[in-house]
C-alpha cells in the first residue's frame, strides 16, 4: 500500500447556498435573471446554506468515515465530491476516478435485469467484452445474487439493490470510493463483506474511501480517521474513537433532554401527543428592534447568541454559520426577505467568523427575530435564565424583547451593549411562568373540547387511582456517578427513587416499579411492601429507593410504570391502587462501549467463562 502523503481530495472554503422561493413563481423569475421587478412584484428568495466554511484534506489511501445526524449536509459534501453538485463558493480539488454508491440502483434499469445491468454498467466504464464476462461472474458470487440474477431489478428489495450496486461498483478497483448509506439497506452479514472489501481495496490498490453511515461499528471497523459533521460545518475531525465518543456524547444529551421533556408531557396526560415538539417544547420568540421601531440607522454585526439556565447551554445560534435561519433547527432566525431587517450570511475575513448584519433592509416589519425551542421541563424547574448576544453594536439603541403570547405584545429585556463583545440579558422569571401559565391554560381547554372517552393509546397510558389517600409525586433515575438522568449505562449500577406523600397513615403499601419493552412487553419488574423495609406503617412525604449493582438490560428505548398498591399484587390480579403512573417514565439503556456491534439481547447475563487448552479428542 502506497504511504499517504498526496492529498486524494483537497477542500477550500467550500459553501454550497441554495435559494428557498416564497412562490413558485419566484423560482422562475430567477431563473431567467429577472431579479428585480416584474410588474408590481419583486421576486423574493431566502438564503439556504448547507454547508459553509468547510476545509478537509484526505490523503490517498485513506479510509475516511462521515458521520452526523440527517440533514448535517453530508450527502451535499459528497454530491460536490462527485461533482453532482456545484459549490456556491470555496474550491474542491479531487485526484483520481470517482466511483460513488450514494443512491439505491443509480445507474440501473429497473426493466433490466440484474445481469443486463451489470454488463451495462462495466461497459460504461470502458471495459472490455471478455474483462465483462469475467468480471460478472465475480460480481455475481459477491453479491450472492445467483438465483435473482436473471429477474428485472424492479423486483429486487432494498437490501438485493445494495448487494448488486456494492458489488459491481467495487469490482473495478476504484480510486476514490464514496459510500453514502447504502450498505444500511442490506443484512449485518452482507455490510460485514463489504467492510471487508473496502479495508482490501485500500490496502491492495491504494484507494480512498469516504465512508457515510449510522452504524457507528461499521465505521469504527473500516475507517481510520472520522470527520463529525454538524450543521453543515466539521464539528470533529479525528481518531474514530475520540469522535464516536464526542458524538454519542452529544446525540446522549440530546436525547436527554427529549426524554425528560416528553415525560413532563405525561404527566399532564397528552400522551396522544407525545412525539410533537409543539407539545414538549416551548417556543420563545425574541426580536432585535430599533428605537421607535423604526429600521435601525446603522449596521450591527451580530455573531452569536446563547440561551442558557445558570451556566448551562439550552440552545445556541451560531449566526451566519450553515443552517442558521432552517425552521427545521431547533433554534433559528428569521430571515425571510423582505419581511425581515437580518441581512445575508457573511464570512467576516478579518476575524473568521460568520455573522449577519442587522441593518436597514427594508423588511416589512423591521425588526430581526430568532426563535429558542427549550423543553417545557426546563421553564418548569428553572428560574435563572440569560440572553447572550455576542455582536459588534454602533452607536445606536438597540432593544432585546421576548414576545408575551398571554398579552400579544413583546416585553423589553434590556440593550445590546455599544463597544462591548457581549451583551447578557436576564430573562424575568414571572415571564417564563406566563409562557407555562398559558400552556396549561390551552391544554385544558382542548382537553374539556376532547371527545371524554379516551383513546387506546390515553387508556394504555395514563395515571389512575384514588390519589386521596397518597400518591407518587416525583420519580427519578440515577446513574454510577449518583447524576440523576434518563440515559443509563448496561451492566452499570443504577438507582431509582420514588418519593411519595400520604394525607392519612398507611398500613402496609406495596411500591412497584415495572419496565416494558416498546413492544409492551415487561422486560423487569420490582414490588415491595413497606413493611419488608421495615415499616409497615408510612405517612407524610417520603420515598423508596431500588438499586442494583448492575443493570441487565441491552442497548434500547424503554417505558416505566410506577404504583403504590393498597396489597401485593397476585398473578393476573391488579390491587386497589392508591396511585399508578402507568408507562410515564421513558428512558434509554447504553452500552459503555460506544463501537459495540454485538447484540447482547434484552437481558444483559453477567456470565464467567473459562479456556481449556489440551483436552483429549477421543479416537
């Protein structure tokens, strides 16, 4: 294998913009270079960046693997990659022939059949009709296609699709691969295979390859160098360990913070609604406004701003970086043209830095809004929450409000500060209160609308029982460090506390804390009466505490129920409740071994083993 020193792919600056048309219409003046006016109309278009910024290097004979979440802007790198796509601005240099497997049977006829493909696909590519026959028969075993080979790929599945274009696409030994997602479509054995291939082809031919995938093993396995991309810049770049580990670390977080507000979710019982962002997640709308309201005088140049809760970061809007105005983002700005005073999305020289300029462009309503999605368990807990703008300000007034939905207005919560980098904005508790204050108020109206018969899905899960005489008031689960969390570690000590408060003396309840697998199925589960813990008579506020040393649960998503019973319960029996929070606790099992391509199974056995060498073989 040749030593890595020429760069394979060299990347410049490399942004790709695409334009988003407020009307169809728009598109076509565009397109036919009428900008300005058509009649009383002016084509109005908002600036899209995918990726932006971004400078890569990968030497010949790397494996090279891309991960990120969807929508990142890995599929547009590549598209460029392989010259599908023409980049806005930046420069891509590629040395070598590109052969790219980025799309399920691209180049095939589906009226074809898969040989007829095959040998369609070599010719393409200047072979020869005896290096065809000898190449389709290797092609053939490879993808172990032998009994479909002969039928038209319309009737292949996804998985036949990926076998076949793997398959011919690395049969002539390419100089730069490109994979993108593909190999997900097929099964673990055949992704294994082709694992392998790819390792052969670099080790054998020199070739690079630019791996694109989810399964993070597979990535691990093949490549030796990881890129991390997030929101259309490298956000890691590095040994595949070290960036498996900062991108489960943040997808963890992530997830964290879904899982706890969805549960608050269920607890207010709108468990029909469980997976819609506009009901976990509360939408705080702020706006940059001049004096008077009126377009501001100057220019601002604005970099950045954070929402945090103490000196925690909720959200952060990195502005004039790709994807910073897609409503798609959790938080963003608007910046739709002509409605908007934000400017486009400017690389500063001097400083590196994106930013855009607020600034007299003549929107509509002249102002510069952004938007914050911050989980509903967060306005509900806390009572500490700052506005960080970082912005180069002139001297000008320029306000900071948070719009008020109870009263349809906005509220001033301070000044971007003139010769300062930063300007840090507290944001009044009782405001927060007014966002949750009015949240229930439209939950219990739309509940009284709602037809009182509930769904199967409020009936499977909900809260019931008499609550009068006690009932569970909080449920949390704690990891190995003693943090309370919603991501747990398999094979790992953990706890769960259950605290509870009774109106009269209890004789003798029963604690039950069951987990269910998504299929409904129970998965483990723990009962308990007061007085096997020694008290058999319990009032006030209190709580109960399980634990283990280790968790025997595999890799997954799981649901909780958590009950106070007047008895034990009996096989196929359910006892008086006093309280039941029937499947409202979510939370996720982990392995502490990011690259883990085994699949232990549901329940995780600690299991002691033991070689043997030197064992007679009977005759």
């Amino acid at each position: 294998m040749p030593e890595m020193t020429e760069p394979a792919i060299k990347i410049c600056d490399l942004g790709k913009m695409y334009k988003l048309y407020q009307h169809p219409a728009d598109k076509v003046l565009d397109a036919f270079g009428v900008s300005r006016w058509l009649f009383w109309r002016k084509a109005q278009h908002q600036e899209f960046w995918a990726i932006r910024s971004l400078n890569l290097e990968v030497k010949k004979g790397e494996r090279l693997g891309i991960i990120g979440r969807n929508g990142a802007g890995k599929s547009t790198l590549l598209k460029i990659i392989t010259g599908n796509v023409t980049p806005t601005e930046g420069t891509v240099e590629v040395q070598g022939k590109v052969q790219a497997l980025m799309e399920l049977g691209t180049g095939f006829h589906p009226e074809f059949t898969g040989r007829q493909n095959i040998r369609a696909s070599l010719a393409y590519q200047g072979l020869s009709l005896p290096e065809i026959r000898e190449k389709e028969d290797e092609i053939i075993d490879f993808s172990e296609l032998e009994d479909f080979i002969d039928q038209p790929i319309k009737t292949y599945s996804a998985g036949m699709y990926a076998r076949l274009g793997f398959s011919t696409a690395t049969s002539v030994k390419p100089e730069i691969l490109i994979i993108d997602e593909v190999l997900g479509a097929g099964d673990a054995y055949f992704a294994g295979k082709c694992v392998e291939r790819m390792k052969k082809l670099t080790e054998q031919s020199g070739a690079t390859v630019l791996f694109v995938s989810h399964d993070l093993g597979s990535v691990q396995a093949l490549c030796d160098r990881i890129i991390w991309i997030q929101k259309g810049v490298i956000a890691g770049d590095g040994k595949p360990l070290n960036i498996i580990k900062q991108y489960s670390r943040t997808v963890r977080r992530d997830e964290e913070i879904r899982l706890r507000a969805r549960d608050l979710k269920i607890s207010k019982k709108q468990a029909t609604m469980l997976d819609k962002q506009t009901n976990i997640y509360e939408k705080l709308l702020f706006r940059l406004i001049s004096q008077g309201s009126k377009h501001p005088i100057r220019k601002h140049k604005i970099y950045s701003i954070t929402l945090k809760d103490s000196q925690e970061i909720i959200g952060e809007i990195d502005i004039g970086s790709p994807m910073d105005n897609h409503p798609d983002q959790d938080h963003y700005l608007m910046t739709s043209a002509g409605f908007m005073d934000w400017g486009e999305a400017i690389k500063q020289k001097d400083k590196l830095r994106c930013y855009r300029f607020y600034g007299d462009f003549q929107g509509k309503y002249a102002h510069a809004p952004f938007q914050f999605s911050v989980p509903k368990s967060y306005l509900h807990n806390s009572n500490n929450f700052t506005l960080e703008i970082r912005a180069d300000c002139q001297e000008e007034e320029i306000t900071v409000q948070l719009f008020l939905p109870d009263q349809d207005t906005y509220h001033d919560l301070g000044f971007l500060q003139v010769n300062s980098a930063y300007s840090n904005l507290p944001i009044p508790t009782e405001l927060l209160s007014l966002h949750n204050e009015l949240d229930f108020l439209k939950e219990s109206i739309t509940k009284q609308k709602e037809d009182k018969s509930p769904s199967p899905l409020e009936q499977t899960i909900d809260e019931y029982g008499s609550k009068k005489e006690a009932e569970i008031i909080h449920v949390s689960l704690f990891d190995n460090s003693e943090k309370e969390t919603k991501i747990l570690y398999s094979l790992e000590p953990f706890q769960i506390t259950v605290e509870y408060r009774t109106n009269i003396p209890i004789v003798n309840p029963t604690f039950v804390f069951c987990i269910y697998l998504a299929s409904g199925l129970t998965a483990s589960q723990w009962a308990i009466s007061s007085k096997e813990l020694g008290k058999e008579v319990i009032e006030g506020h209190g709580k109960i505490l399980f634990w283990n040393s280790s968790l025997l649960l595999g890799a997954g998503s799981y649901v909780a129920s958590v009950a106070m019973f007047k008895s034990t319960p009996r096989k196929g029996v359910e006892p008086e409740p006093y309280h039941v929070l029937d499947r409202c606790i979510h939370f996720q099992v982990v392995n502490r071994d990011y690259l883990e391509t085994i699949d232990h199974g549901i329940c995780r056995q600690p299991i002691h083993s033991k070689l043997e060498e030197s064992i007679e073989v009977p005759s």
